[in-house]
C-alpha cells in the first residue's frame, strides 16, 4: 500500500467541472426553454443525477422492423422515481401528467406522449432483465470514483419486505450417526462445506453469487433491542465507503446469511475502488472474511461474535463497561473502536434508500425486478453522496 491518505484525484476536480457548466449553462437554459423563474431543489437534484448517470448509453435497442419507443425516457423517468421518493409507478405516471418540468427532463414534452401504465412494465422488465441499472451505477463509479482511495469500506444488509409468498423448502431429513468413528466398511456421507468454505475457493464474484438465493425466503434477524424481526421477502447486501457513498449491492433471499456475500462485496469493491479498512458487525465474523479481506491488501475490523461462550460473553461486557468510562472521562479509546464507529455510513445508506429514494415499500414481485427497483435507488444514492464532496 503505497500511502495511508486519501489521494486528491482529477475524478474529484472532473465532478466539480461538470457540476460548473450544469449550474451555469444548462440550468439558465431549461429555465428558459420551461419559462420558469426557478427550478427547485428536487429539479435541480434530478437533473444533476440524470446528466452523471447517462442511462441513455446502457439502452441499446436492435431492431429489424419496428424501432421500440420511449425506452431512454422511461429509463429516466425510473430515475426520476428514485428521487422524488415515488413507491409505485403509477404515482409516477400522476406526476408525469401533472408536472410539466418533470415531463420534459425525461423525455416527453406532451401529456399525450405518456405511455400506458402497462408499457411502463413491460419495459421496465426489459431494463430489468438487461440489469441496466446496475451497469449505469457501475460506470459511474469506473469514470469517477476509481481513482480515489478511501479510507473505510462498511458492509451490512438491510431488509425488504415484499408481498409475495415465501417459496417453500424440501425438508432433508437428517440421518442420526452414532457418537465415535465409523465401523470397519461402514460408509457415510461427507460433510457438505457451508457457503464461505466454498467460496473460499472460488476466483470470480459470479462463482460466489451461483451459491446464494435470491428467492423469495423468511428472514429472521435481531434489531439493536436485541428483539427478534421477522419479514417475509429479501435482502439488500450493500458496501459503501466515506461519504455514506454506496459502491456495490447485491440482492438476496431474506433467509440468506449476511456472512454469505461478504466475500463478493469485498472483491468486487476491491476492484471499483481503492480503500483500507473493512469494517463489518459480529454477524460476518469468520476467520475466513478475514483472510480474504487481508489478502486483497485491507486491514478488517470485524465484531466479535459471542455465539454460546460464556467466556467472550463475559469479556465482551466488560469491554463495553470500559469504553462507557472512556467515554465520560473523554478519554481517547483505542483507534479500532474510531475505526469501527464509522460502520454508520452504510446504515445511513439503508436509510437514504428507504426513506428518501423511494424503497420503502416495493410493489413488484420477482427477484430480477425487486434488484431492479432497489438498483435504481442505489444509483440515485451513489451520485447523489458523490456530489456532496465537491458541493
């Protein structure tokens, strides 16, 4: 690792140049061309995040007959859904017909030129199925961000509750083996290695996710109360770095371990960006998170995991007694617990996506749209944060 700062990369001076001709050449001429003496906050917000996103170059349409319409706008106007917090699309199609700046920044200029609320889906399945959210968020990241080194990566997983049946598992019934090493001849199955052992192994982040289910599944997880919540639906595996800015996401089955995906939000950050810590909570400590996240070049600062010892149970409890009285004396803590405090960034990312960009509450049923939906609001959220560090 050739320095432990942060580099000042032209990516940053590159965003702050655009933002510069957008505020001064592009905004007094929609105002003008709207006849608008303003344009708000939220206006100003969606054009910046349309003009650095460019979904426009994802969308390849190939045609021998008739040329599909409105593929480019609607892709836009899913954009627009994310920013301003719309749950479904048909308050999206409500908007569209009563806002006219809205209108015209995703691509119509009539009411009349409005598709159907069934041509929405229909082509949102295609954007879906062609993951092009995804790779318009990918792109950004390439063109702006790959050239800066940050200093912590924090994983974590959210939940999405849907509204769809769980889909519902074989039971395996479990042969009983008797205590002590097998007869002579005796013949028994070997152990079938769980998701991380097998991913140890494995070289490519497409390997690793062949592993983990993205079907619809019971989750069940503890809230900071120590309270048990149970959902039925998914789960949004995210890593995002300083400046709550997401990198990657990954969409699972709610009753996936988030241990499960750990090791390709790790790769496939590794490859977007350059960072130096890994910080993640108890529910990703293994040894092996550990070593993989070392040999990529990172320092992890993983939570102890408790599980049935009473010993770590004991010792824990006193590590937080004694932090409680560093804290009222002021005293300086140890530069892990620093480091480790700053895993906040990606449950505010959780926030930000719930509550301002429009994944609260998700409609669609099946995996490939319900990643869809939450890959725009990622999108939106990436820009969004990249931009607070040069405004």
């Amino acid at each position: 690792m050739e320095t432990i700062l942060p580099k000042i990369s032209s990516s940053l001076s590159k965003i702050w140049t655009k933002v510069l001709n957008l505020e001064n050449s592009l905004f007094p001429a929609l105002k003008e061309e709207l006849r608008l003496d303003e344009l708000s906050n939220k206006e100003q917000k969606l054009i910046k995040i349309l003009d650095f996103a460019q979904i426009e170059k994802n969308i390849t349409v190939v045609s021998l007959t008739n040329t599909p319409k409105d593929r480019e706008e609607i892709a836009r106007a899913f954009i627009a859904k994310s920013v301003y917090n719309l749950q479904t699309t048909r308050d999206l199609i409500d908007r569209l017909h009563i806002d006219r700046t809205l209108r015209v920044l995703c691509g119509w200029r009539y009411t009349n030129d409005i598709p159907s609320e069934s041509k929405f889906s229909r082509v949102f399945k295609e954007l879906s199925d062609l993951n092009i959210a995804q790779k318009t968020h990918e792109q950004f990241v390439k063109e702006y961000l790959s050239q800066k080194t940050f200093f912590y990566n924090a994983t974590d997983a959210t939940k999405i509750p849907l509204r769809e049946k769980a889909v519902k598992k074989e039971k395996v019934k479990k042969v009983k083996r008797k205590a002590g090493r097998p007869k002579k001849g005796e013949a028994r199955e070997a152990i079938k290695p769980k998701i991380l052992e097998q991913q140890k192994e494995m070289q490519t982040v497409e390997e690793m996710l062949c592993l983990v289910s993205t079907e619809c599944g019971v989750g069940i997880k503890q809230n900071s109360k120590g309270n048990k919540e149970v959902w039925i639906g998914g789960k949004l595996h995210i890593s995002a770095v300083d400046g709550d800015i997401p990198i990657i996401a990954f969409y699972s089955g709610a009753n996936v371990h988030d241990s499960s995906v750990s090791l390709p939000l790790i790769q496939e950050t590794s490859k977007r960006v350059n960072y130096l810590y890994d910080l993640q909570d108890a529910g990703y400590d293994a040894d092996i998170i550990r070593e993989f996240s070392t040999a990529l070049g990172h320092r992890p600062i993983i939570d102890i995991n408790p599980k049935n010892s009473k010993e770590l149970k004991v010792k824990i409890e006193v590590q937080k007694d004694e932090q409680k009285k560093f804290e009222m004396l002021s005293l300086v803590q140890s530069s892990d617990t620093h480091h480790y405090n700053q895993r906040s960034m990606v449950e505010r990312v959780n926030k930000y996506l719930k509550e301002d960009f429009g994944c609260n509450t998700i409609y669609y049923q099946g995996a490939t749209k319900v990643a869809s939906v939450l890959a725009f609001g990622i999108l939106s959220v990436c820009i969004h944060q990249s931009l607070k560090l040069v405004t």
